[in-house]
C-alpha cells in the first residue's frame, strides 16, 4: 500500500496570515514539516508500507529536508501513479470560494476560474483529476474548513483534518499546534483503509480543460505560449484533452 501526500503550504496549521506564506517564514515551515509528518506517521500506521511526499507549494523547496520523518520518500508528481490512494496536506479551496483562507486556483494573480468539462475544479480537483485517470482516489485533505468541505463534496465520504477556520479570505484562526497534528495523524490513519472503497474522480474524455483569466491580456499570452488553445471569450481559454495521462494535462 503506497500512500502518495501532496503538500501545499495555505492549509498548514498555524499559518494564518499572507505574510506568513508570501515570505516563507521559518515557522511556516515548520508547521509544514509537522504537518507532512503527522501524515506520514498516521499512514504508516494506518497500513501504508511506502509514502511519497511533494513539496508541492509554489513550485517546492519549502521542505527542511532534516525535519522530514525519514521514512517518507521525496517525489515529483508523477509517481501518483505508482500509488493507491492520495492525501493533501495543506490544502487550499478553490478559487472563489468565500471564507477560505488564500483561496485560488493555481495563479492568484491571473487565474480567475477553472473549469473541466464545464465545472469548477480548484488544485485538489486537479489532483484527483490526474490520479483518477489512474483509478487512484484522493482520500484524506488537512487544510482551513472551506478546503476540508471541498475535498467532501467532490469526493463524498473521505477524510479530513480542518485545522484552522478562514476569517475572510486573508486571515485565519487555527487549531493549537499540538492538537492540529493530532488530528492530521487520526485522519490520516483512518484514510488509508479508504484507498480501496472511495471511488476514485472519473473525467469523461475528451475532457474540455478552461481558464478564465483575470484579464484579457492574460488570455492573449496564454493563446501565443500554446497552439492548441480556443479562445471562447475575451478573457477565457479552452483546450481539449483526449487522454489524461500527466498532471500537466489538466493545466492550461
Ligand atoms: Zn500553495
């Protein structure tokens, strides 16, 4: 059983102001450490014999390599594949959803909206997207509430850890430190019994993948970086994807 964390940093416990994300604070980082390992230790005695961990905020190194449990194998993203089932520590909701902390989609900046095949995805459905071409579910998310309800909505009966509740959008109230990785560690144990029954996120394909950016000009560099893009609307792109193979399928 190879239980495959996808890390995040907006979701993490005790960080609870932009500041704190947008300047990689030392303590940050450590809460993402801690994070990371109660998952780990919750999988691993929840049955897992192999979990793979990414550094998966802004593009990675944000882990403090000696503050890893050992156990955990540092990954890329594409051994999703070679896993059974996903968590997301550190999850984030969705661009647009109200009193979630640091809600976005992929860029905050100029992503307004992503949609599959007509609904809404944020990152967590990017994930589940991927892996479950691969017949992989996403069984576990740590994160604000707004992320926790998310991951239920799409997914249905799994596992979470909500650590902190959003005050609007910029700011949070979380869980003590201590109490946060307890309850990661107890979500994460039982999740791992979840790989086998929760169904995993199934895209019909051809799968339609769109973006709509903030503004126009967004749009306009999207259409001249790839040639495969429609523009349906001034500021919205869409392409079609027969086969989701890799994550970078689902992006635009
Ligand atoms: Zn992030």
């Amino acid at each position: 059983m190879t239980i495959f964390i996808e890390t995040d940093l907006e979701g993490i416990s005790g960080v609870s102001s932009m500041d704190m994300v947008a300047n990689s604070d030392r303590y940050a980082l450590e809460r993402l450490m801690a994070d990371t390992n109660a998952a780990v230790r919750g999988a691993l005695d929840g049955g897992a014999d192999r979990v793979l961990v990414l550094d998966g905020h802004g593009g990675g190194h944000n882990f403090i390599p000696e503050l890893l449990d050992p156990r955990a194998e540092v990954t890329g993203i594409g051994p999703v594949k070679e896993s059974d089932a996903c968590f997301v520590i550190g999850a984030h909701a969705m661009a647009g959803t109200q009193n979630a902390f640091l809600d976005h989609t992929q860029s905050s900046v100029s992503w307004h909206d992503y949609r599959i095949n007509g609904r809404r995805y944020g990152e967590m459905g990017q994930l589940a997207a991927y892996a479950g071409a691969y017949g992989i579910p996403v069984v576990m998310a740590s994160g604000d509430f707004a992320a926790c309800a998310e991951l239920r909505e799409m997914m249905g009966n799994v596992e979470t850890a909500p650590v902190k509740t959003a005050v609007g959008r910029n700011r949070a109230v979380c869980l003590p430190d201590g109490e946060a990785e307890e309850l990661i560690y107890a979500a994460a144990r039982r999740a791992v019994s979840l790989a086998r029954t929760v169904r995993p996120l199934r895209i019909l394909t051809p799968a339609v993948v769109e973006v709509e950016f903030n503004r126009t000009d967004y749009a306009d560099a999207a259409m001249e970086r790839r040639g495969d893009l429609e523009r349906i609307a001034p500021r919205t792109v869409r392409r079609v994807v027969n086969e989701i193979r890799e994550y970078g399928d689902l992006l635009i």
